[in-house]
C-alpha cells in the first residue's frame, strides 16, 4: 500500500454561530462554518476575489475548548484533516459531504467573546497534539 498524506491548514473567518452538541455516548462536538478568502490576477489582468467555505468539525475535549473561544466574527487558524462521509437531503438523494475535523484550533485575533474577555492569546489544542513551531509567526500575518 502507498503511502498517503491528508492535512488542512486554513486561517479565515468564523461565518455562523458554534452549535454544540453531546452525543448519547457524552462526546461533545462542536461545528460551524469558516469563511476563506483570496485575491488573484486574471490572465487579461482584472483583479478577482475568491470565496470559499468550510464546514469545520470539532470533537472531545477539542469541541470543549474550543466552544469557549470560538465565535461568529473571529479570525482563526484551523489545522486538521478532511473527512467524507454519506449524506441523504430531504429530498431523498444522498450525497457524500466533505468536511474539515479539526486537530487545532488558535484565535488570532482580539475578539472578545460573550463575557467580553480578551482572548486573543487563546488557542484550542486536540489531545497529545503539539502546535507547530511556525504558529508563533502567525500573529504578525
């Protein structure tokens, strides 16, 4: 068997509200939409901005922490892996949803959460997972 390689690094915009959930085993999970953005040049040189968005997933004790800091409006890094899996619409057809689980979740910026506290120096971390060493760079971005 080949090896294979599955990661996701974003940083974007938090675009709907958390929805935190307990399973009816007691695992939490938490997910909302992530907005990202980019500017690119034409070959015939107009300027076009580019939209794309996200369906992040959190789990365990990350989705505890992270329901904490996360909210509509924020800037945040997200690093994780992309998960497939089988969905049936209202319609009846079913559809195969692709969706980012995220492994670490870091604030970057100051927005203040519900309590008005500062948590800009937040960061969600999954378990046993380290934070890359480039991170310490990103509040310069």
């Amino acid at each position: 068997m080949s090896r294979c390689f599955n990661k996701v690094i974003l940083i974007g915009i938090v675009a709907s509200e958390p929805e935190f959930k307990k399973s009816p085993g007691g695992v939490s999970l938490l997910t909302f939409r992530l907005m990202t953005s980019e500017s690119f040049k034409t070959a015939d040189g107009r300027i076009v901005d580019r939209t794309d968005w996200f369906s992040i997933v959190t789990w365990r004790n990350l989705a505890d922490v992270s329901k904490k800091i996360v909210r509509k409006g924020a800037r945040i890094f997200v690093e994780g892996v992309l998960r497939s899996r089988d969905v049936q619409l209202r319609s009846g057809e079913k559809v195969q949803k692709i969706e980012v689980v995220a492994e670490n979740i870091l604030l970057l910026d100051g927005k203040k959460n519900n309590n008005k506290k500062d948590v800009s120096n937040y960061y969600a971390v999954g378990d046993d997972i380290e934070l890359p060493d480039f991170l310490n760079d990103l509040e310069k971005i």
